[in-house]
C-alpha cells in the first residue's frame, strides 16, 4: 500500500467510527494526475443517492502532459465502488445517528487507486480545545522526560 495524500483536515474537524475500503470511478488522465499526488481530498465529502455513493467535491487537477486536450471537471461528483449491502449499512448508520461519510486518505493497492471513507462526526469547538489540551499535555510530558 503506497499512501498519494491524506485528509488534513479529517482528525481536528471530524472523529471517525467506522472506515471502508473502496475503489473509485475515475476517467481519463485523471489516474496520472492522482498517482502524482495533483489531488486534494480537504474540503471533500461523500453522498449516497438512490442506492449508489459518490464523492463530491474532490480536487483533481488536469494532467499537464496530455496530448488528447481532454476537458474533465476538476471537482466533478465520482462514483465510489462500494459492494450494495455495505452501501446500504452506511446509509442507514448515516440516518440512524446524523453521520457524515468523509474520505481520509487516497492510496495505491496493486496498480489501482483506493480511498478510505469513514464515518465520522463532527467535532464541536469544546470537543477540539479538549484535543488541543490533550496533546499539549502529552507534548510537556515527553519534554520532561
């Protein structure tokens, strides 16, 4: 497994509960752009509508050496390659308990581009100043020691 990018954003605004492996949907030059790490999955999501998942909002920029002149949306909803019973075990964790479905890291397994989703919620302020404190006594600690 050879991780291309991470979510930055994922561990101060979101704490996961459960995570999914799946592929994605993906055309054109769009896989050399992403191997090449000319992605960012920051300010992504993911949606599920009528039975299938897509993740919306996911950055990638136009490969700069193709020769085909092929116009692709930079942020164009792509479907995500999940098997139907998972699909519906999220959406219903989704609605049961006002979960949001967030990709964390962007990899390649065997030549092919896989994404980790979880479900996540979402952190409130109080929630962040308490991971703030936490890590800021672990980081007097190690110093001490």
């Amino acid at each position: 497994m050879h991780i291309l990018f991470l979510n930055k954003k994922f561990g101060l605004n979101y704490s996961s509960i459960e995570s999914y492996e799946c592929g994605i949907s993906l055309k054109g030059t769009e896989v050399k752009s992403i191997t090449k790490a000319n992605a960012t999955i920051d300010e992504s999501f993911a949606i599920i509508k009528d039975g299938e998942a897509f993740l919306v909002n996911m950055y990638v920029a136009p490969f700069e050496q193709d020769n085909r002149m092929q116009v692709l949306e930079t942020t164009r909803k792509r479907k995500l390659l999940l098997h139907k019973h998972e699909i519906q075990k999220i959406e219903y964790k989704m609605k049961k308990e006002k979960l949001t479905l967030v990709p964390t890291k962007v990899y390649l397994q065997n030549g092919m581009v896989k994404i980790e989703i979880a479900l996540s919620k979402h952190k409130k302020a109080a929630d962040k100043r308490n991971d703030i404190k936490i890590r800021d006594a672990e980081r007097h600690i190690k110093k001490i020691v």
